[in-house]
C-alpha cells in the first residue's frame, strides 16, 4: 500500500496568489474589527477595552461560524467538493482568532473580572477545542471528500458561541 502523503504539506503553496490576497483581506479585516473595537471603547480603561475586545469577537465569531457552516453545506452537500486549500486556511486563521480570544478571557478572568455565570469558562474551552478535533478528523481522513468533519465543527462552534455569549 502506497504511503498517504502528509495532509498539511504543501498546503499553503497550494494556495494560489488570488487566495492568497484573499487570505490576507480576512487576517486584515479581523484586525481591523479589533482596532475599530478598541477604538470605539477608548473611553475605558485597558480592561475594559480587553473586555469589550473579547465579548464583541466572541458575537464576530458566532457570525463567522454560521457563514462557515453555510459554507461548508454548500461546497459539501450541495456541490459534493472536497476542502480546498482557501477553505482549510481560513479554518486555521478563525481558530486562531478564537484561541486570541480565549487568552483574552484567561487574562480577564486572572485581572478579577468574572463572566456572568462560571460556565461561561467551560464553554470557552469547548470553543478552542471544537475546531481543531474537526480539523483533525478531516485532515487524516481516507475517504474523500471530508467536507462533513467542517460542517459540523463550525455547527457545534456557532452552537457553543451561541451559549457562550449567553452565559458570558
């Protein structure tokens, strides 16, 4: 039997330099919503601003979630396509805005501020976990497409965003 190639090898060379720009308008549009958020919130003190940074990635990142679920439908079910390389970096670049927020949360609740309900904390956790488990899954799959292991890690991400900003 022939050796499967290493699934994240070559992935960002496989990424053409329109999806690359593409790429990079996201990464820029992310900073720019965390810059306006704190500009917007320069009336309060650092923590402050860290904590209006947190809370308004986390409402950012459920409406993500839901954009990326639908995508994930569309390319899956509907047009029955494989994960392209645009798709799997712009799953790495949200996981790593969720694990920014996360630190964030970490940093909050070590200063003394508290989310509204204690299991705002696991819900956090569940957000950082959720999409690399699916990641994963995809990525060492032997069948083709893998499409589903996206569909429902951004479903459960919108699901635990969901009640994370209810609880928070």
């Amino acid at each position: 039997m022939k050796p499967r190639p290493d699934p994240l090898q070559g992935w960002v060379k496989a990424l053409r330099q329109r999806e690359r720009r593409t790429l990079a308008a996201l990464a820029t549009a992310i900073l720019l919503f965390c810059a306006l958020v704190l500009v917007g919130n320069s009336s309060l003190n650092p923590l402050n601003q860290l904590r209006a940074l947190h809370d308004q990635l986390g409402r950012a990142g459920l409406v993500i979630a839901l954009l990326m679920t639908a995508q994930a439908l569309r390319v899956g079910i509907l047009r029955k396509n494989d994960v392209t390389a645009l798709f799997r970096a712009a799953t790495f670049l949200i996981f790593g805005s969720m694990l920014l927020q996360a630190l964030m949360g970490l940093l909050l609740y070590a200063e003394g501020l508290r989310p509204a309900q204690d299991v705002h904390i696991i819900y956090g956790m569940a957000t950082v976990l959720a999409l690399p488990f699916f990641m994963f899954v995809e990525m060492t799959a032997r069948k083709r497409p893998a499409m589903g292991s996206y569909i429902w890690g951004f479903g459960l991400l919108a699901g635990i965003a969901l009640r994370s900003i209810l609880t928070g």
